[in-house]
C-alpha cells in the first residue's frame, strides 16, 4: 500500500446512509400500486445498486423489461423530491473528516450518482467541505471504469497512484485498481450480493475510524527516524 496524498471516497454506503430515502422511493411507487412495502433490510444491501438494484429488489425487474424505463424516471423522481429527509453520515464519519483535515490530507467524493442528485444532497448531509465531487455524469463513464476516479485525483492536484479510493462495493475496488490506486473496502456499508473479503482490495477497514487510524499509520512511515 502506497503512502497516500488523498483519500477519494464513495458517497452511498461509504460517507452517507443514504438507503432510508432510497428504499422509501421505492415503496412509495409500491404504495401506488397498492403493494405491501418491502422490508427495508431487503431494500437497503442494493442502495448502492442504484435505480437497477433497488427496483430489481422491489418489484423483480430488470433492464429488459418494457416497463423498465418509465419506472426508474418515476424512481428517480420520486427520490430526488425527498432525497434528505432521513439521509446523514454514517457514525463516525464526521471524526474522519476532521482527521483527514487536521493531517493536511485533501480529501474528495467520487460517486455514480448523477449531479441532480448530489449538488442538492452534499450540502443538507454536511459534506461540502469536499474537495471535489465527481458525480456519475461527470465524465463519460460511471464505476468501475476509472475516468472518474482519474477525474477525483485530478482536480486534487494529485497522481492517481497517490490516492486512495474508499467504497462499499465490488465495483469501487474494480474502478481504484482500474485507475492505479489502493483500494480501501468499506466493510460498514452495504456492500451488496457478496462480502468484501472476496473483492480483492487492498485493505478493509470496518469503521470509519480504523480507515483514520490505517491512514495515520501510513503516513508515520514517510516521517523521517
């Protein structure tokens, strides 16, 4: 692991739960339908699945359905009238930020999500501190290419073997290795259909606070005896 001159993070399931709103999108399209709500522990491992993921979970369809489309517009829609009411940062999050400031550690966001979802969301969950947000419509590719991440190091002003990405899923690993970075599994978040023991990243950490302390403890190695 390289000693590093950023952290890039993911923003669902890394930085904030924001599955509430996510899976309350989904059952309010339910409730319209007259269907019983699902159970938001089925809802919640997609969040970071996005619009497929969750509407996969909560109504057993996929891409190739004809209807497909004009539910996830009414998904997305439906999420970005009520995309902060019970979203916030996960425990500990906070005293990660504060730590990457006070070691001087520029820090930034790299997610899927699309900016009309992120420039309104970053500022109601408290964090617009970042350094950059690369939302998924950034660039012309979403994870697990490594544009985006290659976008996040770059406007840090930093090389991307410098930094490392944090994430809660298979794809986030996919996209840090794709772009030369370490990869950081965030085991606290949703982590999807399978565990991260089996993504192959290059650490993974299981509190906000042990990824602080990892942190530190790199950086002791560049101090001179």
């Amino acid at each position: 692991m390289r000693i590093p001159s950023a952290i890039l993070f993911d923003l669902d399931g890394t930085l904030a739960d924001t599955a509430p709103d996510l899976a309350a999108a989904v059952n309010t399209m339910r409730s319209r339908r007259h269907l019983a709500p699902v159970h938001y522990l089925t809802l919640r491992p997609q969040a970071s699945a996005g619009a497929r993921g969750l509407l996969q979970a909560g109504f057993q369809i996929t891409p190739e359905h004809p209807d497909f489309e004009a539910m996830r517009t009414e998904f997305l829609e439906q999420y970005a009238s009520a995309i902060a009411i019970n979203s916030k940062l996960f425990e500990h999050v906070p005293s990660l930020l504060r730590g990457l400031d006070l070691l001087a550690l520029p820090w930034g966001i790299v997610t899927n999500k699309a900016k009309r979802f992120t420039t309104p969301l970053i500022p109601q969950i408290d964090l617009q501190e970042a350094r950059c947000v690369i939302s998924g419509d950034t660039t012309p590719h979403a994870k697990p290419h490594p544009a985006p991440l290659l976008e996040g190091a770059r406007q840090l002003g930093v090389r991307s073997q410098d930094c490392w990405y944090v994430g809660d899923d298979l794809r986030d690993i996919q996209a840090a290795e794709a772009a030369g970075m370490t990869s950081i599994a965030a085991a606290w978040g949703y982590c999807g259909a399978t565990e991260p023991a089996h993504w192959k990243a290059d650490a993974i950490v299981d509190s906000p606070l042990e990824l602080l302390e990892l942190i530190r403890a790199k950086l002791q190695q560049k101090k001179p005896a």
